[in-house]
C-alpha cells in the first residue's frame, strides 16, 4: 500500500519529523493547491462583491482566533472581544490622520504598517487590563468583567471621548491613498484580499506554534484545571495575562487591517453584538480548533449573505423586509447557535477531522 498519503504506513525517526506541519507528499501537494486556490483562484473568478465577502469572512476569523485563543484553549470566556478590535482600528486610524510622521516615512509608505503594530500593542495592553480580574474570578463572574471592557471602551471612552479629537463628531474618514503600504496604495477590494490573506495566515502560523509550544501546553492545562496546573508549577496568573494580551494583539490587527476596508470609521462597526458574534463563530467552527475559528467564520459570512439574497426578491412586495434584515439576522444567528449545540456540539471541525480520517485511513475506516 502507498506510503504517500496514508498515516498507517507512515513512520517517524526524529522528533523534527513528529512535529512537522505537513508530514506527507501528499498534504504538502494539498497545501501548495490551496494556497494556489487563495492567491491566483479566487482572484481571478471572484468579483468585486464575492471579494467583500471574503474580506469579511477574514476579517471575521482574525477577530475570532482571539476569542478561539482565551475561551478554546486557555478557558477565559470572553464577551466583550470587539472592544480591543475598536481599540486597534482607532489607535491605527489617529495614528495615520493626526500623528505627525515623519516625512521620509510618510514618502516610503510606512504610517499604515507601524501603525498597525502600535495598535496592536495598545489592544493587547488595553486587553490585559481588562484581563487582571481573570486572576481572582472566572466563569460567569470573568463574562462580566469582559462585558465591561466592552461598555466602557465603545459606548464611553470612543464615542465620548476618542471620536470628538479633532471637531470630526463621530465618525473618521479616511480619505483615498490614506492606506499604504510602501508604494502599494490599498484602494480596491482586491487589494483588501491580499493583505487579508497575509494576515489571517501568518497569524493562524504564529497561534498554532505558541499552542505547540511550552506557552501553548501551559494554556491547555489550565484550561483543563487551573488547580492542577499550578500544582504542576505553572505560575496561571502570568499565563492568562500573556493569553489576554496575544489576544488583544490580535485584535488589534484585526482592527486596523478593516479600516483599509472602510470609507470611514465609528462606533458603530464595534458593537456588543459583533462579541457575541465573534463567540458564536468557535461554537459554531469547534471551541479548541484553530479550523473551527476559519470553518465558522465561512459559515456564519456565508449563511448571511445567503439570507440576505433570499431576502432581497420579497423586499418588493415586503419592503419591511429589508427594513428589519438586522433582526433578521440575528435570530437567524440565535437558531444557529442553538442547532449547532443540539445536533453538533463539537462544531463543523469535527465533522472536518471525521471526513478527513475517514479519507486517510480508507479502506480500514471503520
């Protein structure tokens, strides 16, 4: 029997070989065709609205990868996720219109990516913040406190305070050729699609070694039981900070990669919803699956434009329609959630590793 894609005639001789990404010819050739698919494909079939999509759908699984991180692999729930996201759009967007850069960077297009890595680290701080309580309370107690950094970043120190700078009221625009990166204006939604796909990449590859890694082990095993695990000598409450602050981080990209998709920013892209939108995604994908955060983010983007087209032919004989898609929406969010946890609580990355393995190990699949 071939040894080239079957895990039942593969062996191992190095702990290097054990730990590999892809172990065989096979799933190598699988991940060259679908870094093909995301790059030249989709590209080149998908039009400008599809584009959108799948700009969502990214945005949606960076978003949610810090969400994936605390609540599937550290065990802090998390409820108020979309106040660090706001945190990095708007430490990005004050950073590009109001700081005074200077000149040679401003001419070699280095404001937007420096400042992403400002926001980021300003949202993985502000996220630690709110973080601490995780040191004294968890459960339905560390919801409440995460609820909070929700209220008390958007609803107050944004909309009050962060979105008057300058005499702007509300909003921030973000006038064309504001985005770039070196001599590559980001103005288009193809361009959007690229940076999106950099990102959600590297920074799937950057969660996936920190789970394989001591930090990663660590997480585990408190989300596991945090009593045991200090028995065992890992100090919890420095690894919980450390897991807040990742995923603050990323967060904050997450934040300042969507304003290149924005004409102009305001609280109203950060709302309460979008964190329970964002949990609802890993229990949708699979809590504890880094597949499951980019399995329910395709899902969540795409049974909702789905909706809407549906949607669309009776708003003319229903106009209230779409007047009311929104609530639409969310109950349609609501059903979801509660199919998945009655018929498949595992989330859409187990039916994956099902179909997979049934694959890999046929004609012995049983």
């Amino acid at each position: 029997m071939s040894t080239t894609f079957l895990p039942c005639g593969e062996y191992h001789e190095s702990y290097r070989e054990d730990h590999a990404w892809w172990q065989t010819k096979f799933i190598k050739a699988k991940m060259a065709l679908l870094m093909l698919v995301l790059f030249v494909g989709i590209p080149l079939v998908a039009d400008s609205y599809w584009l959108s999509v799948c700009n969502q759908i990214g945005y949606t699984a960076l978003g949610a990868l810090g969400v994936q991180l605390l609540i599937g692999f550290c065990g802090q729930v998390t409820l108020g996720h979309a106040a660090f996201l706001a945190v990095g759009a708007y430490t990005s967007t004050l950073l590009i219109l109001e700081f005074p850069w200077p000149k040679v960077l401003m001419d070699w297009g280095l404001a937007y990516p420096v400042s992403i890595f400002v926001a980021a680290i300003a949202a993985g701080i502000w996220c630690v913040l709110f973080g601490l309580p995780s040191a004294k309370v968890k459960g339905f107690y560390l919801i409440l406190t995460t609820m909070a950094a929700q209220f008390i970043t958007v609803d107050f120190v944004i909309t009050q305070y962060i979105s008057q700078i300058g005499g702007r009221g509300q909003a921030f625009s973000l006038p064309p050729g504001t985005i770039r990166i070196g001599p590559w204006v980001i103005d288009s939604d193809l361009k959007v699609y690229f940076m999106m796909i950099v990102l959600v990449i590297l920074f799937t590859a950057v969660v996936v070694n920190l789970l394989r890694s001591r930090v990663g082990r660590a997480w585990v095993a408190i989300r596991d039981n945090d009593i045991s695990a200090e028995v065992m000598g890992i100090h919890v409450v420095r690894y919980k900070l450390f897991a807040f602050f990742v995923a603050g981080f990323i967060g904050g990209v997450a934040g300042a990669f969507w304003i290149s998709n924005l004409a102009a920013i305001s609280p109203e892209h950060f709302p309460w919803f979008w964190s329970l939108w964002l949990v609802g995604v890993i229990l949708i994908g699979g809590v504890g699956s880094i597949h499951g955060t980019i399995f329910g983010s395709i899902f969540m983007v795409v049974v909702m434009e789905l909706l809407q087209m549906a949607v669309l032919p009776l708003a003319a004989s229903y106009p209230k329609l779409l007047m009311d898609f929104l609530f639409i929406k969310e109950a349609a969010f609501g059903l979801a959630i509660c199919a998945f946890m009655i018929f498949e609580p595992n989330g859409l990355a187990y039916r994956w590793w099902q179909a997979k393995n049934y694959f890999n190990l046929w004609p012995f699949s049983y």
